[in-house]
C-alpha cells in the first residue's frame, strides 16, 4: 500500500449512521486516527439527529437531512476553533447520532410496595405496574446529562432511571393531588393521565418527550380494597333511583296496548314498574348489609305482605302489586 492510499484512508468523505438493530438510543461515530474532510458529507436520516463535540463542548446540531460540512455548515465549529472563512483542511470533532424513534412497549412497576399519603386514609401501601412510551426530542440535553462520550447507549440502559423515577413522580402526583386515593384506583385512566403530567417535565430535562403513559394494575391492601368494593356497591345502589324511573317509563306504553287498556291499564303497568324498583333497590340494600356467614339464630325474616288482589307476597313497603299491579293499600 502506498503512502498516498494511506493517508487517503484517514480521511472521511461520507459520515451516516444506519441503525443495525432496535433499542439504541445513542452512537458514537468511530474517529480515532480519522479526519473529517472539508466538504464531505453528512446524512442524517428520518427519525435521526447528529451532534459534533469539541474538546468536550456540544457544538453543531444538525435534524435530517444531508449536509456538506464546511464553514458556513458548522458555524459553531467554525467559532471554537477559529477558522476563518477560508479554511479548507481537514479536521477532527467527535460526532454523535441520536435515534428519535418512538420507543413503545416500556414497562413500570413498583418492586416492592410504596408508601403513598391520602387524605382521607392516611399513609397506604401499594404496588401498580404498566406500560409507556417515549421518544428522545432533545439530543444536545440527552448528551449533557445521560448518554455523555459513550460509544453506544441503549433504551436498556435508561430503565433503571426511568423507573425510578416514574414511582418517585408517582408519590409526588398522589400528595400534591386534592382527589381521594380511592376515586383516583376507581379510574386507572384519570390516574394515568395525572401521574403524565407529573412525569413529563422530568422526561424533558432528560432530553426526551413522554408519548404514553398507562396504568394497567394497582395492587392495595385487603382492607382498603374492601372498601374500594363498598364504595363501588353504594354507587351502584345510587343509580337504582334512575332505573325505577326508567322502568315506569317503560311500563306506560306496554299498558297502553294491553287488553282494557285506559288508565287501569296504565295504573297498573306504572304500578308494576314502580313496585319493580323498589324490590330491586330492597335487595340491594339488603345485600350490601347483611353480615357475612349468614344470619344469626333469631334473625327476623325479610318483611312481607300478600297482595289483596293475587295473593303473591310483595315487600311490605310496596305501593303497587309486581305481579298484578294492584295499587296495595
């Protein structure tokens, strides 16, 4: 090999990156006994960003696109090292490529149980697990402070941290937040959106953008998950007002079209769906309050009362008939 090949080689005509496998966030080009030669080229591809560092100092950034590396494409270059519009030589920087590739599918969760402060139980521990996403959007901050002169960063690389720091955002989100911890475990969805914009700023100062966030799981105490359960009961017995008067509705139009029909028609369909309710919400209300194990010895039989029109045994608080819809005195 000649002398003239030789130098030729050291030399760098063309500088890209192309990606050899998934989950790598950061590249360090190879430059040991390299230069880069005044007006080469540089591609930087979609979903890619490029840096040059000098000594140390993030100096030109550059999005995709390809670019001929002179004096007036590295002007910040061009300032640290003070050449003046005529240089022409070769030189040597170090250059780093970012992928900006969304990456999808990270998983959170809580190794073991945190300490969460409510304001309406106090301290509770808990466990929760999910899903994320994100992109790296800040290739000079991701450089500064996570990935520095490594030849390769991976997305396994930043898990531990990211992890970290998603459950300590976490317990931030629950104290600053005003909402009791139990409405929050009710809607996983309300709960993910409120730690996001927990997260989002700390996901920013490492020079990437949250695109995702979801919780898929939280695992409380037996206790507080019994009361969870109750809450949830109470709710549904609440909304038991609104299908009685769905069911009245209902009823008009069937009695309408019954035999005989008129207002004893109508009475009695109203009657019906009224008396239907009130036997519903009874069962409810008897179901979410009656011990466990079954009754004591002695416990009274659920009130009754036979209907003086059919004979069949309503509610005792029954105004109408479910059978017959006989108006009951």
């Amino acid at each position: 090999m000649s002398l003239r090949d030789f130098i030729t080689k050291q030399f760098i005509d063309v500088i890209e990156w192309v990606e050899p496998e998934e989950g790598i966030l950061a590249y360090r080009y190879p430059m040991q006994d390299r230069e880069i030669q005044n007006g080469g080229k540089l591609t930087v591809r979609d979903s890619q960003a490029a840096i040059f560092v000098n000594e140390g100092k993030v100096a030109d950034i550059f999005g995709p696109g390809l670019y001929t590396l002179t004096t007036e494409t590295l002007p910040i270059l061009t300032y640290l090292r003070n050449w003046d519009k005529a240089f022409k030589s070769p030189f040597k920087s170090d250059v780093y490529f970012f992928s900006a590739r969304m990456q999808t599918d990270q998983h959170w969760g809580t190794q073991n149980p945190v300490s969460i402060r409510d304001k309406e139980f106090g301290a509770i521990r808990l466990r929760g697990f999910g899903i994320y996403s994100y992109h790296l959007s800040d290739a000079k901050s991701f450089y500064s402070k996570i990935s520095g002169t490594r030849d390769l960063y991976r997305v396994a690389d930043l898990e531990g941290q990211l992890r970290n720091t998603i459950i300590a955002k976490m317990t931030d989100a629950f104290a600053a937040s005003q909402v009791p911890f139990l409405d929050m475990a009710a809607n996983q969805g309300a709960l993910a959106e409120k730690i996001s914009e927990t997260l989002k700023p700390a996901f920013t100062e490492y020079g990437l953008t949250l695109d995702t966030f979801v919780v898929e799981n939280l695992s409380l105490p037996d206790e507080l998950q019994k009361v969870l359960d109750q809450r949830i009961s109470m709710n549904m017995l609440g909304d038991m007002g609104k299908y009685t008067q769905y069911q009245v509705a209902q009823s008009i139009p069937i009695a309408a079209a019954n035999e005989g029909g008129g207002a004893v028609g109508i009475g009695a369909g109203l009657g019906a769906g009224v008396a239907m309710g009130q036997a519903m919400m009874e069962a409810v209300k008897k179901s979410t309050s009656a011990p466990s194990g079954g009754a004591a010895p002695g416990t009274p039989a659920a009130e009754t009362k036979f209907c003086s029109e059919c004979g069949k045994p309503i509610p005792r608080s029954a105004k109408f008939c479910p059978e017959c819809g006989k108006p009951q005195v």
